[in-house]
C-alpha cells in the first residue's frame, strides 16, 4: 500500500484526533517527509485534513471522505473486499477486468466518481465528484439467466433499507431497479452478467450501483434534472462509507439465500405506482395500462384497459400524466 493509501487509513482510523508526523511515519515506515507530501496530496484530492505545528494532522469528524478503511467499518464479516478510488471509468468496468483475471466472489469496486458511468439501455450515469456514490460487486453465481433479476431486486431492497437506516428518511422502489425518495430517484442499479456457455447459467455477474448522496454543484444535468433527487442536503458525518458497508452487508445477507428470496416482502412493499396508470415500453412501443404488482419471480404484474393481465418480464414503466 503507498504512503497516500496507508496515512489516509491511519487518519481516518483516529478521525477527529490530531496524529503526530513522527507517529505516522514510524507506523508506516517512511520518513515525516514523505509523510507531509501523502497530506498535502490528500488535501488536494479533497480530504479536509487540519496540520497544526507541534500536534500533526487531524482528520475532520464531519468529514464524508470515502475511502476504504471507512467502508471496512460498517461491512462487518460479510464476505466483501472493497476496493476504493477516487475516479475510475466506471466502476463496472474495472471490475469487469478484475473478473476475467480470477477476482474472487465479493470483490468490490467503490469510487467517489465515474468518467463513463454506464446505466441501462446503453444509457450514460451522470457520475460527478464528491457528491455520489458508485460501486459494483463481484457474484460468482451460476443461476439460470432468467433469474439475475432476483440479483436487481434483491439489490434494491438493500439499497433502500441503507438508505433508511443512514437517513431516516423513507425509501420507494420503481420496477425494476430504481430507488426513489420523495418522487426522485436516488439511487440506479445495472447488473450485468457473463453467461457460461457450458450450462447456460451465469459465470459471473457484476452489480453496478450507483447512489446520489448530495446534490451536484449546479444542480443536476437539465436532460434529468426534473427526476433526479439526492440523499442528503447538506454534507453528512461518514455518510458515503456508512452508505456502502450498509449496502453491502444487507446485500450479501439477502444473496445467500436468493432463492428463498427474503427480501420480496420488502420489494413490494416500497414498490411505487401501485393501483396507478402507467406506460409500458418496450423497445419503440409503449401501450397504457395499470401496474397491480410483482409475481414471485420479480416480474411485473399489470391490466391492459381492456381488463387483461399481462405479466412483464422485461422493459421500462412511466407514470401517466394527466
């Protein structure tokens, strides 16, 4: 680990405490030089760091500085091994790469910012420094294809339980992967999966999520800035390291036993639009009707106008206006 890796994880481990350079560096193993030079280049990369001749360094306690010293404090044993940056590509990307060199099961790659978020359909994640979160998680799952969406949902649920838990506030879920709070969403999931061409299961399957913590400097991009909202407003003590362990840990305890799907009751109960008119699209058609809920296996369950119910397995919903 370099010397930037490791003072960032010494100070966030004695948050709120003044750490000498001499103690720094004699736990390291480095010079106080070199220890100056790892704060200088934290403070740079936003981390606010107070230096104070006589006492050292001191990490700020309302800090929300993600790292991965912090995300290790709320993951407890639950199997995942994170990997933490400040900007990657994307997130699923990398741990893409990860994957196809041997990364074991629960690999994660978390970052504060995102060059070439991906979200569904193609779609670019609107990813900006410092104000979200985004992280994607390694499952070395053979389930059948048709049930990776029990990975979305099951991801959902522990997305929006974390939230609650770091926030208070409530939480609803937009069939299939959005999370939302107070009619905008705050949170996108993407899993992408690498099918085995042996069995016709999964080989792997990488869960992209990514959360909106704060809202942007200037707010959000026009082209979503009427459906878009934010955890938090203002910055909140650990919130993005909290955030994560949260995700993570209610995650793994739902994906052990995805087939028992333990976390469907909490999918339908924050499922949003229930009883309302919504739009279905597929591809470049989109046709009326009313969502009534989720079957057992994720799939979205509506009535056309003409009294037929139809069961969805794929696509995008809407609410109708007016």
């Amino acid at each position: 680990m370099a010397v930037k890796d490791n003072v960032a994880a010494l100070l966030d481990e004695r948050r709120g405490s003044f750490v000498s350079g001499e103690e720094l560096a004699e736990r390291i193993g480095c010079t106080r030089g070199a220890v100056w030079k790892a704060v200088r280049a934290l403070q740079k990369d936003g981390w606010s760091i107070s230096a104070v001749t006589n006492r050292g360094y001191c990490l700020e306690t309302s800090a929300d500085v993600l790292s991965e010293a912090g995300v290790r404090r709320y993951l407890g044993e639950c199997g995942v091994f994170p990997q933490v940056f400040k900007c990657v590509d994307s997130t699923n990307i990398r741990l893409r790469e990860l994957a196809e060199a041997g990364a074991p099961e629960g690999t994660a790659v978390i970052a504060g910012e995102q060059t070439k978020g991906r979200g569904r359909l193609g779609r670019s994640f609107f990813s900006p420094s410092d104000t979200g979160l985004y992280m994607s998680l390694l499952l070395r799952t053979s389930i059948p294809a048709q049930e990776a969406v029990l990975i979305t949902t099951a991801a959902a649920v522990a997305v929006a339980e974390a939230i609650e838990e770091v926030s208070g506030t409530s939480c609803g879920i937009k069939w299939v992967n959005d999370v939302y709070i107070n009619g905008r969403k705050v949170c996108g999931i993407l899993t992408e999966a690498s099918m085995s061409l042996e069995n016709g299961g999964l080989e792997y399957a990488v869960l992209g999520i990514g959360i909106n913590a704060y809202k942007p400097e200037g707010g959000f991009p026009e082209e979503i800035k009427n459906t878009a909202g934010a955890i938090f407003d203002s910055p909140a003590h650990d919130a993005r390291n909290r955030l994560a362990g949260e995700v993570l840990r209610r995650f793994m305890s739902y994906y052990r036993f995805l087939e028992d799907r333990l976390f469907l009751e909490g999918y339908r109960r924050r499922l949003i639009w229930r009883g309302e008119r919504i739009n279905v699209i597929s591809g470049k058609t989109a046709y009326p009707c009313i969502l009534e809920d989720i079957d057992e296996s994720c799939r979205l369950l509506v009535r056309t106008e003409d009294g037929e119910q139809k069961t969805i397995l794929s696509g995008e919903i809407s609410i109708r206006k007016g």
